[in-house]
C-alpha cells in the first residue's frame, strides 16, 4: 500500500487597476460641489470619467504582511486593514521586489513616493477578497508609478511619503504611467483561493 501526501495550495492574486481623471473635470467638480479633494467616487457622481484605465497583475506578499496576516488569523494582536489604518503607496524605483522587503524602492522622503490614505468605505472585503481604493489629487504622486503597495500603520495614518510600520505587499516593474497632474485612482484586489 503506498502512502500520499496531499497539499493544498494558495493562491495569492492581486490585481491593481489606475483609473486617470483629466485636471479640467477635478476642477469642474471643485467648482460645482466645493469639495476641495475629490475622490474617485465623486468625480464619477459629476459625470467625469477616466480619460484611461490600466490594469496590471501580481505581486508579493511581504515577509512582514504575512506575519501581520497570521497574527491576526491567531489572536497574536497587530493592527488591522481599516480606512483609516491603510494606505496604498507607489513610487518610482526600480528593481525586483523581494519577500523581505519593508519599503518601496524609491528613495525614502524623496518626492519620488507617495502614500494616499484611503477613500471612505475601504478597505473593504466582499466574498473573500480585499479591496483597497486611494484617489492621488493632483499635487499627489507626480512621477512614473513603477511600484505600488499597501502599507499598515497605526490607528490613525495620514498621507505622505514614508512608509508606516508594515510594508504588506509589493510590485515593481508596474509600469502604471507618469502623473503630472489631474487625479488618478489606484484600486487594489487581493483574492486568495
């Protein structure tokens, strides 16, 4: 009689989606609602749509969003994904992204990077899988987003461009295009089956 060991596998699918919204339609739903940063949600309630959507898939699960992943999943403590807890950050560093990595590729503090706290309602989880949405306004993020990622800091976390305490995921190579004005906003799935 011979003896199998079976194995289950994960898989990890995150998928990024940048919706580009021109400048002159930001500052048409400025004008007519007074909402000073708008975010995707209300660009679209006014009626602009992106003028361009690009999609890319893939990336990593940090060492240190798995540990958080598995702290929480064991009652170990750790702050969770919550709206005002998250951020999704891109950069413009090259390279290849690593397990361990605990940051973006671009330069710490440089103008090169951004994290964008999250619009209201995400992250959410809907039948399994996270959703995470930030709207970059138009000083936000100006540069070639090459790399993305979802960071997790304490309780309460504000935009700018260093990293919180836990670097979850991260992509390099995106090639997601060059901002230099308008808004545009990233939207991140992560489904694990």
């Amino acid at each position: 009689m011979t003896n199998r060991i079976g194995h289950e596998a994960l898989h990890w699918t995150p998928r990024a989606r940048v919706d580009k919204y021109e400048q002159a339609g930001v500052d048409f739903v400025i004008r007519k609602s007074g909402i000073l940063r708008p975010v995707a949600a209300e660009l679209e309630a006014f009626g602009v749509r992106p003028y361009e959507t690009i999609e890319d898939t893939g990336n990593l699960l940090t060492t240190a969003g798995l540990t958080r992943l598995m702290s929480l999943l064991n009652g170990a403590g750790g702050q969770a994904m919550t709206n005002t807890s998250t951020r999704l950050g891109v950069g413009n560093g090259s390279g290849t992204a690593a397990v361990g990595d605990t940051d973006l590729s671009a330069a710490a503090g440089s103008a090169n990077r951004w994290f964008q706290i999250m619009d209201s309602t995400f992250p959410s989880v809907s039948a399994g899988v996270l959703t995470a949405k930030a709207t970059f306004a138009t000083g936000d993020g100006n540069f070639a987003w090459n790399e993305w990622g979802l960071d997790i800091g304490t309780p309460t976390v504000t935009s700018g461009n260093t990293v919180n305490a836990t670097l979850f995921n991260h992509k390099t190579s995106a090639a997601l295009g060059t901002k230099a004005s308008g808004s545009w906003a990233l939207t991140v799935t992560v489904t694990i089956t």
